[in-house]
C-alpha cells in the first residue's frame, strides 16, 4: 500500500463520524516540517502522527510532531497509532 492510500484509508473513518467536519488531505514533495507548517497557515487544525517507540520513549515527540506543534499557527493534533 503506497503512503497516500494508506493515509486515506486511515481518515475514511473520521469522515464517517464526522460527517461534516471537512478533511482534506494532500501529497507533496519535500521536507515534513516545512509543508506541514505551509499547509497549517490556511487550515482550522492540522493532525500529525508520532509513532513512539514504548517505554519512556513513547512519551516523547518525534522531531517533525514537535516542530509543528511549536510552529503552527493552529490547534496541532499530535495522535499515536
């Protein structure tokens, strides 16, 4: 499964709960922080993932959730799996 189409998959069942929350989704090349921070500045909310690793790790964040989660000029979601 390729990384859009998993990413879509995922988001399906938000838009069945959330019938009218508008989630858009968009593929891009280039480094995460610097487009996520370009798509934050036109939206409500961004969500971001952090895997985590167990343990103590996993109360920690990855170096692309907690740059957008500083920079952002909107509410960041940061969700584990």
């Amino acid at each position: 499964m390729t990384a859009p189409s998993t990413a879509a998959a995922r988001i399906c069942p938000a838009r069945d709960v959330c019938v009218d929350l508008v989630i858009t989704s968009e593929t891009v090349d280039g480094r995460p922080v610097p487009a996520l921070l370009a798509a934050s500045r036109h939206a409500a909310a961004v969500v971001v993932g952090s895997r985590g690793h167990g343990g103590f790790a996993e109360l920690r964040l990855g170096s692309v959730s907690r740059a957008v989660l500083h920079h952002a000029p909107c509410p960041v979601a940061v969700v584990r799996r």
